[in-house]
C-alpha cells in the first residue's frame, strides 16, 4: 500500500487537536507541536452555541463532550437589571477547556498521534503539509479578557451575559458546579490579580451590582488566566499557508461560536487534508479549496458579529440594543442563526 504523507500541526488547541484525532483515525501520521501543556485552563467563556451534529459526527467528538452541559437561556443584562431572556434555538454546551482540551490530547496519543507539549514552533514560510491552528493572532487591540472559575455562585439562567462600558461578562455553569466567569474588557493600568482582578475590572465597567455579587463567592484561584491584545478579524492566509479556527478568522466571543468555529473548520478542511495525504491533490489546490470553504461557510456569521460588536461594548449602543430588545423589535431568532 502505498504510505500517506505526513501531516505537521501547529497549535494544539481546540482546531489542531480535532483536526489530528480525525487524521490519526485515518492513518495518516501526524504530529502536533504546542506551546503549552495539558491540562490547562483558559480565557474562554466555555459556552459552546452552534456545533452541529453533522460536524460533532464528521470528527469523532461525541465522547469527549458527553458530560457537557446543556444549555437553552441566555439573559442579557445592562446596568445590573435584566434587559432580555433569549431562548435558543438549539442547546449550547457547556464545559470547561480543562477538560476538554486534555481529553482531545489524551485520545490523540492514544490513537498514535505524535503529541510534543511546551514546544513553541517558530512559524516562517509556508510548507507542504503544515498545517497552522496556533489561535488568535497578537493584534493592537485595546482588550483583555479574563476569566476564572467560581464554586459556589447561583446563577439567574444558563448564560448570563452582562454588558459594561467597554466590555461585557459572560456567566455559565460548567461541570461540578463551577460557574465559568469570563469577560472581554478594555484594558486598564489595574493591579490586582485572580479574582479581585475580574472585580475591578467590573466595577471600572460600572459593573457594581455583579461585581458585588462576585466579591462573596468562593473562586478555584488555579482557574484564573488573562490574554491581551484580542482583536477580531479575518485573516487572508499568505499563498499556500494553511490556517484553521482563530488563526484563520476570530469571531467575538459574545456569540460563543469560537469553538464551535475551530471544529468546523477542521472538519472542513479534513476531506481535502486526505486527498493531498493519499497523493490525490497537491498543497498549493488543497489550501486553495479549504479557504474556499471556510470564506464560504463563515462570511456571514463574521460580518454579523462586526456589525453588532460595537452594539454589546459601548453604553450609547448598548441602551439602543436593550431599548429595541425591550419593544420586542430585535429579531434574535434570525440574529442567533446568522451568527451561527
Ligand atoms: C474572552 C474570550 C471569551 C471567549 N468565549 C468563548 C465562548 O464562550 N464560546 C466559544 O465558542 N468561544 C469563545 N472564545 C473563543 C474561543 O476560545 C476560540 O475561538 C477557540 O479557542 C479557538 O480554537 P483554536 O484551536 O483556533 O485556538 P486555541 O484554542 O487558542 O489554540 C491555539 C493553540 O496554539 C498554541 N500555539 C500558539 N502559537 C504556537 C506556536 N507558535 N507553536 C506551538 N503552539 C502554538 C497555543 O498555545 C494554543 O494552545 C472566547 C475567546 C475569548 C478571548
């Protein structure tokens, strides 16, 4: 039989890990490179909306999500009170990147996957059969996000979303009861760390009413990371460089589609991945298809999401959203399956 080519993944995060699993499942040998280690926590608001069936199926994930939880609600607040309850259309998932990630890695190895961790690769020109899922790229962007873990926090509904001055928090419940607190906000000379870090950001962001709430919870200290400079644009991948999830588009998180962005694009770009691994299509046509494809599949969501941004961070726009919300006169059913 005639032996497959070899593919190289940069980034084991939530693309390259999905992506290496279902080429390893195929018998095409694969390495992965990644920064870090595993287990690790991480800034994402680990509320999974619009992962399909057909792409959960396509890459193998149900295992790995089957303690996930589901999620139906999300409220929306704007200065401590409740603006608006959305029901989703579909269940979103909910489960910490702690778990998640170190269960993608774990069954990569498993499956014959060469796997090197605390491995960052020096990413130059492109080459045949590299593949980049190396996450977001460092832009000049004003924000930070945040997050931590909370043990003992009731929460009003699955999701709740505050908005801020110049920022916005999401609330979720993952498993064991946590409650998965993370933000986006405008960065801030602020000195705390951990916990008391997130509540100053909140009360900067004239969050009082949540940051009070917060100040009397219990958090998992372990749990707390921070990343500057996110941005969110779309990337147009240099000629024959192939990039997947947020390293080819970055989606803002208020949509909670990352993740599910980041499988997508690694089940899209699997079929042709193989062809050009069996010798059947050369690398500069594979790039060129997979591109195609993910323009294609994600060119709505992405202009939806840059339009209503600027609508969930600043205040003015803000109480235009909620007010219209209110009246009933935002049409969140064909607003969610857009940014979907
Ligand atoms: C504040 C915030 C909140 C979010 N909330 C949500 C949410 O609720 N729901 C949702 O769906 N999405 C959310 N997201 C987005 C989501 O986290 C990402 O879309 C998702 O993680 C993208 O997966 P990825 O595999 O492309 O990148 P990542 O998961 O970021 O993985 C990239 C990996 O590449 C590694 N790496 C980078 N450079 C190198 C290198 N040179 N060599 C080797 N390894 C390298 C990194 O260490 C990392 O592990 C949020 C993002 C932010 C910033």
């Amino acid at each position: 039989m005639k032996s497959l080519r070899p593919i190289e993944i940069i980034g084991g995060g939530l693309a390259g890990l999905s992506l290496g699993l279902a080429l390893r499942r195929q018998g095409v040998p694969v390495s992965v490179s990644e920064a870090g280690s595993y287990p690790r926590h991480r800034v994402c608001g680990e509320f999974i909306a619009g992962l399909s069936d057909s792409t959960v199926a396509q890459l193998g994930l149900a295992p790995f999500l089957s303690d996930a939880l589901q999620h139906h609600e999300v409220s929306w607040f704007l200065e401590g009170k409740l603006a608006r309850r959305q029901h989703l259309p579909s269940p979103a998932r909910a489960l910490s990147r702690y778990r998640l990630d170190a269960r993608l890695a774990n069954a990569f190895v498993e499956a014959g996957g060469s796997l090197q961790t605390q491995a960052r690769v020096c990413v130059g020109q492109a080459k045949a059969g590299c593949v980049l899922t190396t996450g977001r790229r460092r832009t000049t962007s004003p924000s930070i996000g945040l997050k931590i873990h909370a043990l003992n926090l009731p929460l009003e509904c699955d999701l709740e979303l505050h908005l801020g001055a110049e920022s916005y928090i999401g609330l979720t419940r993952v498993e064991n009861g946590r409650v998965n607190v993370c933000g986006l906000f405008r960065r801030r000379e602020l000195v705390a760390q951990g916990a008391a870090l997130i509540i100053d950001y909140l009360r900067a962001a004239k969050l009082t009413v949540l940051a009070d709430r917060l100040a009397g919870a219990d958090f998992d200290g372990e749990s707390f990371s921070a990343v500057a400079a996110v941005g969110f644009d779309q990337h147009v991948p240099a000629n024959c460089s192939f990039t997947l999830g947020d390293a080819c588009a970055m989606i803002p998180p208020f949509t909670g589609n990352g993740m599910a962005m980041a499988f997508q694009s690694a089940a899209a770009a699997l079929d042709p991945l193989l062809s050009y691994t069996r010798g059947e299509a050369e690398w500069p046509t594979t790039c060129a298809v997979v591109q195609t494809t993910l323009e294609n599949c994600f060119r709505l969501r992405l202009a939806t999401a840059k339009v209503l941004h600027p609508f969930v961070l600043e205040p003015v726009r803000q109480r235009w959203l909620t007010r219209l919300s209110r009246a009933h006169l935002l049409p969140l059913r064909p607003l969610y399956f857009a940014l979907h």
